[in-house]
C-alpha cells in the first residue's frame, strides 16, 4: 500500500507507527493475558489525538481523512486487534454517527469527552435475537409525555461493561419494522440501565463484549439521535465506515502474521536447512504476502471513495469480507508454518488465529457482506 500513499499519509502512517511501538507495545502481552478492557489504553489514544482523528478541530478533533482512518487502524492492529476495536468506536463509528446526524447540543455534550478519553462509548445494535437481521430488533421505546421508556436487551456489545455512553438502537412500533427503529443515546447511570455478562470470548482477549439491559428505561426526548424511524439508516451509515475501520484491523493482523512467519521460516531449520528454503513453505509465503496486499488495495480504494465523498457500500463490504478472510486465511498458514510452536501462547501467531475468527464475524459475518456485494451487482 506504501506505494499509493501521499507523503503526508506515510508520514502520519510512520508517526502512528512508533506510537504503537512506544505507547502500546510493551504492554499487549499483559493486557491481553488479563482478559479485560485494556483500559489504560484509552488515555494513551485520546492524548496522542487518535480518537479524534475523524473529527473536525472544534471538538478537539485532528480533522483528517477516512484514509487516515484506515492507516491508524491497521497499524493499531499489528500490535493488537483488541487493542484497534478499543480505538474504532471513538474514533469512527460513535463520533461520526454523533457528528452526521447529532444537534448541536448532542455533539457538544458527547464528542469532545470521548475524543478526550473521558467518556467510553457503545455502539449497541445486536441482540439475543437480532444479529445479522438487525431490522428484526425487539428492543422498545416507548412514548411518555417528552420521555421515552426504552427495554430491552443487547448482546455482544463492545465495551458495553466499561462504557459510558451507549448509542441504542430499539423501535418505537414494531409494525412499522425497519422504519420503527430509533437511535437514542443512553448514558451510563441512568435507572434501569444495566450491564448483564461479559462474553468470555475466543479472541479479543484486551478488549471486551458485554450484554446490556433496559428496563423501564427513562431518557428524554433530547436523547434522541437523528429522526424518530432513521436509526437503521444511521446505524447502516456508521457501519459503512466501521467496515473500513474492520478491514483495517484484518490487514494489521495479517501484516504482523505474515512478518513473523517471514522470520520463523527463516530461522527454524530442519532437514539441514531453514524450512523458508523449501518451496512448500515459500509458495505458502506468496500466497500470504498476495492476499495481504489485496486486502490493503481494496480497503484503501474503499477509504479513497469515502473521502472523495462518494458512495462507498459495496466497497466497504467488498473490503471488509476480502480481508477478513485474508486474516483468518493467513494467520492459519502462520500457525501451520510455525509448527507446534505456532500452536502455544509463546507465539504471537496463536493470538493471530484467534483473533482473525472474530473478525469474520463482527461488524457483519463473511456471508452478509456477501449478500450486501451481490445486492449491489444487481441494483
Ligand atoms: C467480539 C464481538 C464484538 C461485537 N461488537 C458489537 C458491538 O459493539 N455492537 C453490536 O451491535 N454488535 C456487536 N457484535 C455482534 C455482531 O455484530 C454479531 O455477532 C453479528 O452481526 C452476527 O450476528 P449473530 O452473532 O447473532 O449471528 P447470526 O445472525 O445468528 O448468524 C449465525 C450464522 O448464520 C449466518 N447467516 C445469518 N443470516 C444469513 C443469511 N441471510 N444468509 C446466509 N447466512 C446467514 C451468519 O453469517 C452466521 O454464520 C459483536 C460481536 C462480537 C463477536
């Protein structure tokens, strides 16, 4: 991808770089073994100015581009894909869903705390029943004088233990389906807001997915987002963006999986020589290094669209489902080219396996995007 960037971008790429190597680095072993929300990380993001790289300079945004996005993303990634969903949400899909769609007072009184690292935010849309067929959403709000009574249940939602803000999803009259659906913003604290478990998950292991729960959940009618039966609308817009934030976390993996193969295969002997120098092993290595670089091409055409304000759909779904399975692809051929070895904790590539599954998964599975790609030849 080096190759494609201006000089600004690789710049910014290189900055991002050593950040992630000084900042984060050192402790993703740590954070990662603990299994909870690497929380000491937030501060590390929010004061380098990463959570507002999207958003503009009066609320203490950095203004940059969704390529800028992109870069950040798959450099947090290298170091650890908990690590760049930690960065993702505040950088991109709360914010921006905040900034498009927000009043005044909304992103006044939202965007520059998360930015700030002072406020967790959630993105709250799946639940128990609802996962890829997020029109088919049972959480209500219900009308009461100025207030809504929101309840029920979210699943799988990231930092949903740690957050502080949730944007939700529920519907204001299910007949209505899709067009029912609202966005409203809960803050932690507020009665009958509630955190259930906290997934003990395959991958991920620093970051954190938790359920919540309303129950006779009162909010005014000031936390509405956007219009009353737009929430799909935004949530989809936001996930278009998050999609390209997702590629990037693919990439990032893959990247590193891939680098450290490069060094296992040239190291580990046997039959009398490096096993890289056998060409089993370096076919193996092509294909890998190809797959990486497709997957960096079709994300930064996505990141380009985006940024040249054009329509992005199908190439963010293009971008996220090519690298998803780039990830998982690559970092299986990692672990298989590390031995036995590639299968203990020892080796970062045991993460890399883990962590590429879940990514074929969030954000929307291999088989939706599929579904949203061949909707788009059809239109
Ligand atoms: C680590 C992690 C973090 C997450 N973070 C968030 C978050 O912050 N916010 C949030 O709202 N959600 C979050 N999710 C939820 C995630 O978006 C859902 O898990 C995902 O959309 C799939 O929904 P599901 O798990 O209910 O699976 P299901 O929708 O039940 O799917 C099960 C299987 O059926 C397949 N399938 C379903 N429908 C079709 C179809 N029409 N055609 C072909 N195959 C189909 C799926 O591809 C999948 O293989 C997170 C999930 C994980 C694992």
């Amino acid at each position: 991808m080096e190759s494609l960037l201006t000089d600004t971008e690789l710049g910014f790429k290189k900055d991002v770089r050593e950040f992630v190597k000084q900042e984060l680095m050192p402790h993703v072993d740590e954070w990662e073994r603990r299994k909870v929300y690497a929380r000491e990380s937030v501060k590390k993001f929010a004061d380098y100015g990463l959570f507002g790289i999207l958003s503009p300079p009066e609320y203490g945004g950095l203004g940059g581009t969704v390529t800028e996005y992109l870069i950040a993303s798959i450099e947090v990634a290298r170091a650890s894909v908990s690590l760049a969903s930690i960065f993702g949400s505040p950088a991109g899909i709360f914010t921006d869903a905040l900034l498009k769609f927000g009043t005044d007072e909304q992103k006044q009184r939202y965007v520059p705390p998360v930015i700030a690292g002072d406020m967790i935010a959630c993105f709250a849309v799946t639940e128990p029943a609802a996962g890829s067929d997020a029109a088919s959403l049972t959480t209500t709000a219900t009308r009461d004088g100025d207030d809504w009574i929101i309840n029920g249940a979210k699943t799988f939602i990231t930092a949903g233990d740690v957050g502080d803000v949730v944007l939700a999803f529920a519907t204001v009259d299910k007949s209505l389906g899709a067009k029912g659906i609202t966005a409203f913003v809960v803050e932690k604290g507020t009665p009958g807001f509630t955190v259930g478990k906290v997934e003990d998950l395959l991958g991920l292991h620093a970051s954190s997915a938790a359920e919540l729960f309303f129950r006779d959940c009162r909010v005014s009618g000031s936390a509405i987002l956007g219009e009353i039966g737009k929430g799909l609308r935004i949530a989809f817009a936001s996930l278009d963006l998050g999609r390209i934030h997702v590629s990037g976390q693919a990439i990032g993996l893959a990247e590193s999986a891939l680098e450290a193969t490069l060094i296992y295969t040239a190291d580990r002997e046997q039959f009398g020589r490096p096993i890289g120098d056998f060409q089993g092993v370096q076919w193996m290595l092509a294909d890998m290094s190809v797959m990486v670089d497709a997957a960096n091409l079709l994300a930064l055409r996505a990141a380009r669209m985006a940024d040249a304000g054009k329509p992005y759909a199908a190439e963010a779904a293009k971008a996220k489902l090519y690298a998803a399975e780039c990830a998982a692809e690559v970092a299986r051929k990692a672990v298989q080219l590390h031995g036995g070895y590639g299968c203990t904790t020892d080796m970062p590539v045991e993460r890399y396996y883990r962590d590429a599954k879940l990514i074929e998964i969030y954000e929307g599975t291999n088989e939706i995007h599929r579904a949203v790609i061949a909707r788009s030849l059809r239109s």
